[in-house]
C-alpha cells in the first residue's frame, strides 16, 4: 500500500476538563447531562448540529422497553427526558411504554437540557482521535472547521455509537457475530405524509394479521417491484396532526461494513432509490 508521511505537529489545546463526551446520541446526551449535574466541567462532542443520534438523524422515533420487570420503569435521565417530551406534546404514549417522539421537539429538548446542566456543546466537531499518554487516554482530538484541536479530560466516554475512540485507543474490540463476521443490515427510515391515517388505523383493526402490509408486500414482490429484502413494511406510529406514518424502517442494505467509508458510500444511491434522500443511518458498532 502506497503511503505519505504527514508532518508532526503541536495540537492546540481548546479546554481541559473533567470529563469529555464524545458522540452526542441518546446516550451521550445521559452521560454529559449527569456529569454536568455532578459538577464536572463536561464538553460534548457532536459531528452533527444536533443532539439525539440515531433518534434524531434518522428518525428512529420510538424510546420504549425503560422497564426492569413487569411493572417497574426505570427511572433516571431517560424517564426525565420521556416526561418532559409528554409536557411539550411530543411524545405519543406513556413514558416507560411504547412510546413515539416528535423528533424535532427532540432536538430542542437537547439543547434545553444540556444547556440547563452546563455542558458545553461542541457541534459540528468529530472525535477524530484518542489523546494518548502511553496507554492512558488523557483527552481527545477533535476535527472541524476550526482545524485539528484537542481537549484534555480526567475521563473521556465514548458514546460514538462505533467505539472510534476506544478502537483508536487500542481497547478490545469485536467486530461482526461470530458464525460469519457479518453485522446487521446498515438501516435507513423514513416518514411519510399526506396519509389518511385514520383508514390505515382501520385497516389494522380489520386485519390484525396483516397490519404491517406483508400480503401486499408479497405480491409486489411478485411482480417484481419489491426488491428489498423484507417481508412486511415496519413502522413505529401515525400522528393523525400531520397525517404521517413515522419512523418507517423497510430499507435494508445488506453485508455493508459500516467501518469502512467506501462501502458506506456505494450504500447510499442503493437506499436512496427507494426512500427518500437526506435520511442518515445508524452504522453497527464494533
């Protein structure tokens, strides 16, 4: 493999913190917003311009299964986040149930929740690299606009969704199940508008056993117009407002390494002759 040497050069530190967040998901936005409560100077790194990941990115709208046991939901940052998306009318369901949010009102309550606990947000910013001392990691390298910066941290939580910083770091990694080293398929939803909900819900009632399309599923795929490989149409929720079926998850393209930037792009066209455009995907974790 052909390479290039890359000048060494001096990093400008940005900040040194208490704890550093990098990927601003679901979980990211948890693990920022409590240490930020427990009094730890905590920046959030987010290569995106808002908060909420896969949530938010790609429209997988449905938070559900905050249960230990039967009854019991768990509390903490997750539940708080469930009831103060019911108080803004953003959320369809109970907390702790199934229950499908209005994504956009999402992203506000990011900003709001962060901005309550004092993390500073660092948007538009990839974790590019681990800052190393050895073997410790003392902070992380980040990439944006401004150029190559660093932030030095006590602690550094990698919540990138594929473990970019803990990989980078030499930590033990796993990629793919062991039978076949594949991964799952990379996804892509959707939403759509302008449906008459109401004969959707309807048709649901009447056919409980084909609420999610799959005889009519079968027999586009018989005349050859349903290529993707799936049996039924998935779908997370209707908001009967807007007249929307949301957090559509159908399109499936298949042994896609999503570590790999190559295959990532040859993905992209196949996805979007089938869905809308502009819709990101969740990559598979390492």
């Amino acid at each position: 493999m052909k390479t290039i040497n890359e000048p060494s050069r001096s990093i400008e530190v940005l900040s040194e913190v208490d704890v550093a967040v990098v990927g601003g998901g679901c979980g990211g936005l948890g693990a920022a917003i409590a240490a930020a409560r427990n009094g730890a100077k905590t920046p959030l790194i987010e290569r995106l311009g808002f908060l909420g990941g896969c949530l938010t990115a790609t429209h997988m709208d449905v938070l559900w299964m905050y249960r230990s046991g039967e009854d019991k939901a768990v509390e903490g940052i997750g539940m708080e986040v469930l009831w103060r998306l019911k108080g803004m009318s953003a959320l369809q369901g109970e907390p702790g149930g199934r229950a499908y949010v209005d994504v956009e009102k999402f992203k506000l309550l990011g900003d709001r929740m962060t901005k309550e606990a004092g993390v500073e947000l660092w948007l538009h910013s990839v974790g590019a690299a681990p800052a190393m001392e050895g073997n410790a990691v003392r902070g992380v390298v980040t990439e944006s606009k401004s150029g190559r910066k660093a932030i030095l941290a006590k602690t550094v939580i990698d919540v990138s969704g594929d473990g970019d910083i803990a990989y980078r770091a030499g930590a033990p990694t796993a990629y793919g199940r062991e039978s076949d080293g594949l991964v799952q398929p990379v996804s892509i939803a959707f939403r759509l508008s302008g449906v008459d909900v109401k004969k959707i819900r309807q048709y649901a009632v009447d056919h409980p056993n084909d609420k999610y399309f799959d005889s009519y599923v079968a027999r586009a795929r018989a005349a050859g117009d349903f290529p993707i490989p799936r049996k039924r149409i998935m779908y997370h929720g209707f908001n009967e407002d807007t007249g929307e079926i949301t957090g559509i998850n159908v399109v499936r393209i298949q042994r896609v390494n999503p570590t790999d930037v190559r295959q990532l792009t040859a993905a992209e066209p196949k996805s979007s002759g089938t869905s809308p455009r502009g819709r990101r995907r969740c990559r598979s974790s390492r």
